[in-house]
C-alpha cells in the first residue's frame, strides 16, 4: 500500500480499480481537464503553455528550495521565455489556490525568522504530481518528503523549512560562514518539532550526516529523523528519535 500511495497518492478514485493504466488515466485526466482547464477558466489565462511548464518545474523540484527569479531564469534558458517574475509568482498563487501545490516557507531557525528568498513547494498529492510528470520521475526521497509534509499539514501543524546559521572553522583554521538545513520546522501549540527525512541510511555516515544539522540547534526541542525502511523506534546519544514512515503515517502519537 505504501509503495501505491508513493505513486496514485490518495485521491479516492484512483483506490475504486487495481488496473494501473485505468489509474494513471484517471490522474492525468484529472489534472488536465479539472485542475489546469479550471485555472486557465478563472483567470482567463492567455499564456497557456507558460502554467503547464511552470507546473512541470515545480513537480520535478519537489523538495528543492528556489525563486520566482530562478523560476524566471529556467524560463529563460530552456524555453526562451520572457515571462516575468511577477506572472510566476501570480501562477504559484493560482496553483496554491487550486490546492494543488503548498508552499514551505524557509525559517532561521537560531534568528528565529523567516527568510523569504527562497521557499520549497510540495504536490497536495503525489498521484497528481506524478501524473503530470507522466509517471516517469519516481524520486522517491523527494516524495517522501513531501508525503510527510503533506501528513503534518493533516493533523494541523504549521511547517516551515528550516536553516541553522553556524560560524566553523575550515581546514586552514579561518572562520567561515555555513547553513545546515533542517527538512521541517514543525510547530503545534507550545510544542515544536525538528524532523529530517532520509528515505535510504545504509550507513552510519549517511546518518551522521542526515543528522548534522540536529547537533547544530542547541535548543531543547525534539529532533525526530523518519526513515523509509522498518526501525524500532530509538533515540542515540545525542538524544534524537528516529522512527519509521509506517509508524509515522500510521501512529497518531508517534512525534511524542
């Protein structure tokens, strides 16, 4: 069911066959002819084509943070566009609008403030998402990013993405500037969640490193890594979580 749900996502006619193609048909069907012909309706779009590319962008960068200037710039490069900075951040409204697309705002996490140059975009659905990509780009880390965002959204949290500011020292001993990335910033009520998403840890430097940005905080909050494959839920020495994407989607209580 897991491995479906990464692929049709939840929209509940896609569950009334077992047959792939009537599904797939379904969801591009859906997105076409309800989601896209509905925009382009409402708001009297000229520049047909422009929405469509810019939906295909933003369905290959789940998970990746970007602009309307870089948004503009790919424009430019690949499809020798002029559309402007402003008609893009419009059609992201559009889109957030129609729920097919959510935006993740980035937050300095030691600053404690939004930075608003760059944002993160999730799908509502991943059925939706991979559909319009024609079932052809199965990036199943990206998607389980999203996956999680789109459960926390769910049970009514506010999700942010987050960045830890740190001054380190270099191979030379000189004092340099970096950010470490937090996956989601996750706040209910007094409660407050950090939480990486690593869909493959085979190793324990891959942990150590999905796991950096943890020991950079230096709040108290709870640090909670969710991974792909079955775990028994366990905290190490540094005190973060780490538990399963079942027991995660499936557990109401499984953050606490």
């Amino acid at each position: 069911l897991l491995s479906q749900y990464y692929r049709y996502g939840g929209m509940p006619q896609v569950w009334q066959t077992d047959i792939a193609e009537e599904r797939e048909q379904y969801l591009r069907s859906l997105f076409d002819n309800v989601y896209l012909s509905d925009i382009i309706g409402r708001y009297n779009l000229r520049g047909v084509e422009e929405i469509g590319i810019l939906t295909d962008v933003l369905a290959s960068a789940v998970g990746s943070l970007t602009n309307t200037l870089r948004l503009k710039n790919t424009f430019v490069s690949e499809r020798k566009s002029t559309i402007s900075q402003n008609t893009i951040s419009n059609y992201i409204d559009y889109l957030k609008d129609s729920f097919l697309v959510c935006e993740a705002k980035r937050y300095d996490i030691k600053g404690r403030q939004y930075i608003g140059a760059q944002q993160k975009y999730y799908f509502v659905d991943l059925g939706l998402r991979n559909a319009r990509l024609q079932f052809r780009q199965q990036d199943d880390g990206h998607l389980m990013e999203n996956m999680i965002y789109n459960e926390l959204l769910c049970r009514g949290m506010a999700v942010d993405v987050g960045i830890v500011p740190v001054s380190e020292k270099d191979e030379n001993q000189k004092l340099i500037r970096k950010q470490y990335e937090v996956d989601f910033v996750v706040n209910s009520g007094s409660r407050r969640y950090y939480i990486q998403s690593a869909f493959d840890m085979p190793t324990g430097e891959k942990r150590q490193q999905e796991t950096q940005s943890f020991r950079k905080i230096g709040d108290g909050f709870k640090r909670i890594l969710i991974q792909n494959a079955p775990v028994v839920p366990w905290h190490d020495n540094d005190g973060i979580l780490t538990i399963s994407l079942t027991d995660f989607l499936l557990k109401p209580d499984a953050l606490d």
